[in-house]
C-alpha cells in the first residue's frame, strides 16, 4: 500500500507534519486522534493530493484505488440521488460518456473507422461491468437505507446525513482498496452509524480516518496514529489500548527522567563538595562529564506532550421559569409552493427548567426542523407550542460555522456574536477552550474546522443564556473538548435541548432523551 518517506509541512512557523515516514499495511484500520488545529484534515488531504507537502515523497502503488469521503457532502451534485451515486465510479463514467460520444458522432456520420472506434469503446465498457452500473448503485442505495422511490429525487433535498451517506455511497461504487474518511460520524443517525461500523470491520483494504467519536474508534480502529505538534506517534489497538499504552509511555518516560535527574543530583552534590580541592578536582571534572551525559540521555527519551484539556463553565445570567417549553400535539416540516411537507407529527415535549434533553432518531425524521420551528426559523405547521417566562434562547445550529465572518479573527467573531462583551473577556472565554494567543489573532478562513466550532462555542458561553438548543454541537470539535463541553452542560443551571449522534457526549449530561420515530409517538424518557 502507499509509502510516505520524510514528509514535512508546515503553515507558516507552524510545524504540522516532522520528518514523518510510514508505511500502510492491507487490511489496517488507523483512527487518527489529535488536538484541533494538530493537522489531521491536512494530513489526509495530503495523501489524497488536495494539498502539497513541503518536502518528502509519497508512493502510491498502481494498483491502490483510494477512496475519500470529506467533512461534508458535494456543493454541485447530479440531478438525481442514482445519478450522483453512480458518478462515483469515474472511470466507467468517463467510459460510458466516451461511448455516447461515439455513438452521437456515429449517427452523424457514420464510417467504419467511427465504427470500430464505437466497437472498442463498447467492449471496454463491458469487460468492466458497466452495463451492471446501474444495478449496483442501486443495491448499494438501498444497502445504505434509501428508498427506490428516492432515486430520482434531487440530492439537495436530503437531511445532512442523508447527504453523507450518499457521498459513502459513491465511495464504496468506485470499489476502493484504500479508504480515507474524515469524520465519518458526523451527521449520521444512530443506525447508520452501526450499519457503518460493521461494514468497516469487515474492509478487506486499508482504513485510514480522522474521528473524535471514542465509541467508533474503539470498535472500528486496530491501530491509533496521534498526531501533535508536528509528530505522529503510532500505538496498536483501539482508542482505549492507546490511552493505555499512552499513560503508560509517559509514566515509564517520567520515571526514567526522575532516575537521571536522581542521579546527576547526586554527581552535583559531589562536584560542589570537592571542585576546589586540588586532589579531588580531577574526579570532579569527570563527575561533569558525567552529568552532561546524564542530560544528554534524559533530553533523548521520548516524552508526548499531554493534550491539554478545556475546562470552561457555561454561566447563567437569569434563571428561567419552572415550564421552559411546551409542545402539544405539533407538526413540523416545511412548506413549499404547492403543500407542506410532513416530517412529523403529533408532537407533544414539555421541558421543564433544569432538564438536559437529548433528541434522538433516524436522518430525515425531523430532528433538525424540530429544532428550527422551536426558535422559530421554520414555521410550525399546526399545533401548539408555548414558552416559559424569563427565557434567554442561545441556539448552535449545525450551520454555525457560517455566521461567522472568515475576514476576522477569532476575538472579533465572538465579540460581534456575543455582544456586550469586552476584549479581554473575549479572550478569557476562547483560552477556556485551549485558544492560544497567536491562534485567536488569526483570521478565521485559516482556522481547522474544530477550531472555528471553537469561536462559535465561545460566542454562544458569553451570552449567558439559560436554554440552550444545540444541533450537533460535537461535530468536529477534538475529544477533549467535546468531553469539557459535556462537562460544561452537565454542570450548568439551566435548560438544553440538543441534538447529537455522539453516544458518549449523550451519555455524559442527558437527564432525558426524546425518541423520535415514523411509526411510534414520539416519548420523552429519562436518561438512563
């Protein structure tokens, strides 16, 4: 599989990849974990030739077929949901538009020489299946959850989810033997992320993915590849074998340390006793030496930095009433030109101050426009919805990132979002959150993705709202961070409302979880 030997990048003064050579086994599933802005997307992107490398060299065997989901689904799709998934097998594509290119010019003018031409070009499409094209785009759809009534719909009108798994759609037609996944879980429902867990364990190829969902990593990576400060540090097993073998590298890294410094100690105690002593001065210059080499092994043992960890209250300016919201019996969905379109019905949720609300339920169910019609983004197409007196709404949609202003750097985003709010306590918030000093004075379209969640996590803390509502608030943001806001939520006085398919950061604070589903009513439990 592909070689990486000596690869090196840096942004800047900042080093992202050091002299890192690798060489990618068949059949491995490597997660990489790692702070946000350490340069996981960046480093898949330069395996996958989206971005350059500074120095070094990549070897990619000819018989390596890579395969490449990103963060988010294609701007520009196909007309229909079967049209994009079969545009994912490119070369029978091109195969198939040269053979239409034939045929037109064939019928035009036809010749015997455009004849065999259209011969060729007919069998070579053959010989590669691509009169099975069709069928296998479609068992793959339906593989993935897809309903045949959907193929021709226009993948613009699918749920996020919906949109990643078609993008997982057009990978697995291609028949790929290396597979780069970046985030992978993000935006997919509970079921599909089971469907994909199993599909990977059983990928007879190499897997390589960026993840920051701890349950995933544990049942889906053999290997673990940590990437921090420009060094890339591989451990064999599953997230947890690495936290293991992690702590346990650094406590046996320490303990080494502590001998050497131990024992130059104790060379220096007697450098001081007998350096001006004429007939013990020759001993203490060796015990010098001695000491020079003792700080020359202690400065070769390899010590990982520890990730550091956000720690960050979410405060509350105002305390709510007792009934923060009551939904009966409401429908939701949207509304287009000729009908409403009904992605549920017969809601009823009352929330009550205090309660941690976790929503959960298949792509496409509503839980997004249930969000949208409770801060009023999305008109509720009947029923009943009222709100608790002394409410302060601060709403994370999954969106974000996009009222954010690219041109400013990080304390401005958050000091235009929040409002009343002072420069330094702008800055206060986003080190919290493990921003550093140079990072925030950047401007925003250099930023990682995690690093963006950031800015608009930050934005949302400073407003002092009791009722949050969040749409997959973890969605790119590093495992640390996504463990402290979890911490953050389950300490905090008021109400949340929150989407996420993020098991662990569910499990962390939920108090109650509402089940939504087509043929169920919608029930609202307590957390187990």
């Amino acid at each position: 599989m592909i070689i990486l030997r000596n690869l090196c990048k840096k942004f800047g003064d900042r080093v992202i990849i050091h002299d890192f050579s690798y060489h990618f086994s068949r059949k491995a599933n490597i997660g990489i974990v790692g702070p946000n802005g350490a340069g996981k997307t960046t480093f898949l992107n330069i395996i996958t030739s989206l971005e350059d490398h500074d120095s070094g060299s990549i070897i990619i065997p000819r018989d390596c077929i890579l395969g490449y989901l990103p963060q988010s689904p294609c701007e520009n799709p196909k007309d229909t949901i079967l049209d994009e998934c079969i545009s994912g097998n490119t070369m029978l594509c091109q195969m198939k538009n040269t053979l239409h290119d034939v045929l037109g010019r064939m019928e035009e003018a036809y010749s015997e020489e455009i004849y065999e031409e259209y011969e060729r070009a007919e069998k070579a499409f053959a010989d590669n299946d691509g009169y099975a094209l069709e069928a296998e785009a479609k068992g793959i759809l339906v593989g993935l959850g897809f309903e045949t009534s959907q193929f021709d719909d226009s993948p613009l009108i699918l749920s996020g989810g919906w949109r990643m798994r078609l993008e997982l759609a057009k990978l697995l037609i291609n028949n790929p033997n290396f597979l780069i996944l970046d985030e992978p879980t993000n935006h997919l429902d509970l079921p599909s992320l089971s469907w994909l867990e199993q599909f990977l364990k059983s990928f007879q190829g190499t897997l390589l993915f960026v993840s920051h969902d701890r349950d995933f990593l544990n049942n889906v990576a053999n290997q673990i590849m940590h990437i921090q400060k420009g060094n890339i540090n591989i451990y064999t097993g599953n997230f947890d074998d690495y936290i293991e073998q992690r702590e346990a590298k650094a406590d046996s890294a320490k303990s080494q340390k502590e001998s050497l410094k131990r024992k130059q100690d104790h060379l220096q105690d007697f450098v001081d006793k007998f350096r001006y002593k004429a007939s013990k001065a020759k001993q203490a210059q060796s015990k010098l030496k001695m000491i020079e080499r003792l700080r020359q092994m202690e400065d070769l043992i390899d010590t990982e930095d520890t990730d550091q960890k956000p720690n960050f209250k979410i405060e509350v300016e105002r305390q709510s009433g007792r009934v923060v919201l009551d939904m009966q019996n409401c429908k939701i969905g949207y509304s287009t030109s000729e009908s409403d379109i009904v992605l549920n019905k017969n809601l009823t949720l009352k929330i009550l101050r205090g309660n941690k609300v976790a929503i959960i339920g298949a792509n496409g169910i509503g839980k997004t426009t249930l969000l949208k019609t409770i801060v009023e983004e999305t008109p509720l197409l009947s029923g009943e919805m009222n709100f608790g007196n002394n409410l302060k709404i601060g709403y994370y949609a999954q969106s974000q990132l996009d009222v954010l202003d690219p041109t400013m750097n990080a304390i401005d985003n958050v000091i235009h979002l929040a409002g009343n709010i002072t420069h330094q306590q702008a800055r206060s918030i986003l080190g919290c959150l493990l921003m550093t000093k140079d990072i925030v004075q950047k401007q925003l379209r250099v930023l990682s993705g995690g690093e963006k969640s950031k800015v608009a996590i930050a934005a949302l803390l400073a407003q002092k709202n009791n009722f949050l509502i969040l749409d997959e608030p973890t969605n790119h943001l590093d495992m640390a961070s996504a463990e402290a806001l979890a911490n953050a939520l389950d300490n905090y006085e008021g109400t949340v409302l929150v989407v996420s398919h993020n098991r662990a950061f569910i499990n962390s604070f939920a108090s109650h979880i509402f089940v939504m589903d087509k043929v169920k009513k919608a029930e609202l439990l307590y957390a187990e």
